[in-house]
C-alpha cells in the first residue's frame, strides 16, 4: 500500500534550513559577482554578517 500526502495546510517549515539555505544563495551570489576564482574568509565573514553575531552575542 502507497501513502501519500494528503494535500494542502500540511506543510511543515523548517526555519533553520529555510535560513541556512537563505545564507547559502546569498555566498553564491556573492561568490558570483567576486572578480577573483574564490571569495577571501573575510568576505565569507562579511557576507555570513558573523561579525554582526559576534557583537550581537557579545
């Protein structure tokens, strides 16, 4: 026996992956648009705003 889904109002979000995947397509555009083969860790940092959660957590 198949189950299937039953549709509408059952989809289930998860927040942490939906920003992790938000974080990853913005390193691709960043990563995109850098004039040289690969993005400096301090652009990664700057892109990934991890100075901003250093101070936030501070």
């Amino acid at each position: 026996m198949t189950r299937v889904a039953p549709l509408g109002g059952t989809t289930v979000q998860d927040h942490v992956a939906l920003a992790e995947i938000e974080l990853c397509g913005e390193l691709i555009i960043a990563a995109s648009a850098a004039g040289e083969d690969r993005l400096s860790l301090e652009s990664i940092d700057e892109v990934l705003r991890v100075a901003e959660e250093r101070t936030a957590c501070g």
